[in-house]
C-alpha cells in the first residue's frame, strides 16, 4: 500500500498558526517536530480540541494534548494559577479554534467555514475517523510540554507534495 | 466605561476581561452569545461592545446587524475579537456598522490600539 503523501502547502499554514497562537496568547515559544501521516496506533491525547471545516475544502482540525500539558497551557492562556477542568476544556477547545482561524487567511483560493469547537476529555482516549489514514499529524514542542496537531484536509485546489524535517515553520 | 464582552467560550472572556482591567477599565460585563448580550444590551446602558463573531444561538455578525438596525442601541461601537479571518466576511461586519476588528490571536497592545479611538480617559 502507498503511503499518502504529506501535503506541506496545506500544513505550513496550521504549524504558522500555531507558533503564532502560542507566542501571542500563551506567551510560549513552541517548536514544530516530525510531521508524517497518522498511525492507527497513534499515542492518544487526554484533551483533544476538534475544529470542522466545511466550504470549499472540507475536513477537520484536533489540537491534542497530555493532561499536564493541558492544564498548564491553560493556566498560561488564563494567566491564573488554578484552572477548573472544565475551563482547560474550554481553553484547549478556544486555542484550536484561534489556530484554525488563523490558519485559514493563508490557505488562498478556498472560502473554508470553521465549525464551533468540540473538546473530548478522557485519558488516552482515541478518536476514529474515516479520514484517519489521511490526517497529517505535526508534533510541537513547548516549555510546558509536547502536543500534537491533526490536519485533515480534502478539496483544495493545487497539490505540492513535498516533505519536511523539524524546525520552525 | 462599560464594556460588555460578547463571546461562548469563558476563558476568552476572562482573557479579554483582563486585558481590559490591566488597561484600567473595572465596568465590563460579559454575556456568553449574542442572545444574551442583547438582554443585557436591552436592560442597561454600555459604551462598547467587544463582539465574537461564531457563537452559538445567535452569531456575532447576527447581533451587530440587530443592534446596528436599532436606533436606541446603533450609537454603541461594536469592536468584533474572533478568529474569523476571510476578507469578505471582515468586509461585510465592517459594511454591517463594526467600528472595528480584531483577529485572535491578538496581544494586549493590539487590543489598546484598536480599541483606543473607543476609549474615554480611563485608560492608562
């Protein structure tokens, strides 16, 4: 079986976003590790953040996080010492949401609509998705912490494929 | 002053909220969709709005054309703080009567400059 190539026109957007989110709101500088086609066995997160796209390319967003890692991102987002599970929920739900607004400016020649965020809480849950061979997940890294983001995009106009090692986007 | 900050998610809220505070406003109430801000809207009296565009039950760009099509309530300048990005959609709040907007993610001296032509001499 081939394995799906990464479209790194369609991700760089989402990595920008979220260097930029996390500078700006988190007051974190994060760093972007390996990018690759998600695993069916894919470590799973204790939050997950999902974003819909709908329009003129479809697919999803999930910004996923370690438990620590949520509530201390959370905690610097707030500027609060004590953060309540269900405001970590809202946070990670809301940084997805600015992630994938932010994303989509630099995504040219579609008009995409982002859904309401839905946040999933549960240790090492997993989410299946038809879509799942086809999400692109990208690593980040942060002082409070390592995350993950899943890009599922299908529909937009032009292909790139092209690869890409870590670093900053 | 009194600000009402309109947006669903509470921790944005409180985020904004406390960049308002630092900048030395203490009168800033919030409601949690656009429903909701135009009761509170209705029921007293408020200098601006900070206004979030994708809500449930009543959008962001769905208030302002309310309060925008109201005479007792068009005067109010409605600053709009969402991740909402498209051009066309910036364009039409702004047609709609937004004074102006803001695209998350924003600093607090973001926040101070496009608020500031809204602001009275409570800021710092």
């Amino acid at each position: 079986m081939n394995e799906p190539v990464i479209r790194i026109d369609q991700i760089e957007p989402f990595i920008k976003a979220t260097i930029e989110t996390f500078k700006t709101m988190v007051h974190l500088k994060v760093i972007h590790g390996e990018i690759r086609v998600r695993k069916p066995s894919e470590p799973a997160s204790d939050y997950s953040g999902i974003i819909g796209l709908t329009g003129g390319a479809e697919g999803s967003v999930t910004l996923g996080f370690p438990l620590g890692t949520a509530k201390a991102v959370a905690s610097s987002f707030l500027g609060e010492e004590t953060v309540s599970e269900s405001l970590v929920a809202d946070t990670i739900g809301e940084i997805a949401n600015i992630i994938t607004g932010y994303a989509k400016k630099d995504i040219p020649g579609v008009e995409i609509n982002i859904s309401l965020p839905t946040v999933i809480k549960g240790a090492s849950h997993e989410i299946i998705s038809h879509a799942d061979d086809k999400k692109i997940i990208t690593f980040f890294v942060c002082p409070l912490g390592e995350f993950s983001l899943e890009v599922y995009l299908e529909g937009l106009p032009g292909q790139f494929p092209t690869q890409s090692g870590p670093g900053e986007a | 002053m009194r600000i009402l900050i309109v947006d669903d998610s509470v921790s944005m809220r409180r985020v904004e909220r406390s960049m308002l505070t630092d900048m030395g406003f203490s009168d800033i109430k919030e409601a949690a969709d656009g429903s909701e801000a135009l009761k509170m809207v209705s029921s007293g009296k408020f200098d601006l709005i900070l206004l979030d565009w994708k809500m449930p039950v009543l959008s962001g760009l769905d208030t302002l054309k309310r309060l925008k099509a109201s005479p007792d309530f068009k005067s109010i300048p409605v600053v709009m703080v969402t991740s909402e990005s498209n051009k066309t959609k910036i364009l039409e709040a702004i047609q709609s009567g937004a004074a102006n907007y803001i695209i998350k993610p924003f600093s607090d001296e973001v926040l101070k400059e496009k608020l500031e032509p809204f602001l009275g001499k409570e800021t710092a």
